[in-house]
C-alpha cells in the first residue's frame, strides 16, 4: 500500500465512508482497508457519536469501549429482564423434548447427548438408586 492510498483512507474514513468503498475506490482488499483502519484507530464520525448508547432495559446511558462489541445493556439485571419481558424473540430451534427416567416427567432442553434428567434434584436421585 502506497503512502497516497494509506492518507486517502484517512481522509475517506473520518467522511464516513464504509471499507467496502473505500477498498473499491481504491482497489484494495476491504480486509486491507479493515485491519489498516483498525490499527490506526481510525473511527468514522458515526462511530463516534455512537459512542454512548442507552441501555434497552432502564434507558441508562452505556459508556462503549472501541474496539468491542456494542454493549446493549448496562448490567446483567437489566438484560436478565428484558430478556424475560421478551421471550417470545428467543429462537429455540434446537430445543427437544426428553423424559426424565427417575419421575417420568416431559421437559425441554438444548439437543445433547448428556442431558437425561430434569434437573439436578433427579440426577441426584439417580445416583442414590444406583449406589444401594
């Protein structure tokens, strides 16, 4: 990469432009671009403003860090209760339904090959019927 193309990024980054334009504007790899941007720390005006974001549970302003994954939370309390509050958006496609073999009750669970029981209170009750 030439020192043109290294201050034509600088310039077509701090407008906002994404490393898709840029790398096609000036014929690069857009991860070139990407890992160029990234070690020279250079945020487009959007980043920027977005630096603060509210918290989707109790709208309290969030403090983002660069270089990290948005935080769309402030707490594990307030993302505990949105979560519950919508449930309904939680894609359960790998759910199955199992039988517990010590009470005989039906249960869902995550597709697994360890999970047997319903919970840690019959598993336990296994164990017990097995050592007599």
């Amino acid at each position: 990469m030439t020192n043109k193309q290294k201050e034509k990024i600088s310039v077509l980054r701090q407008a906002g432009t994404s490393y898709k334009e840029i790398a096609e504007q000036l014929d690069l790899s857009v991860n070139t671009v990407k890992s160029y941007c990234q070690r020279h720390e250079l945020q487009t005006y959007v980043k920027v403003r977005n630096s603060l974001r509210l918290c989707m549970q109790c709208h309290a302003e969030i403090p983002q860090t660069p270089k990290r994954k948005a935080k769309k939370f402030c707490c594990d309390k307030c993302r505990q209760l949105w979560w519950t509050a919508h449930s309904n958006l939680i894609h359960c496609v790998s759910l199955v339904n199992h039988t517990c073999p010590v009470c005989g009750k039906t249960f869902q669970a995550y597709k697994s090959k360890h999970r047997i029981y319903c919970s840690r209170t019959c598993y336990g009750k296994s164990k017990e019927v097995t050592h007599e």
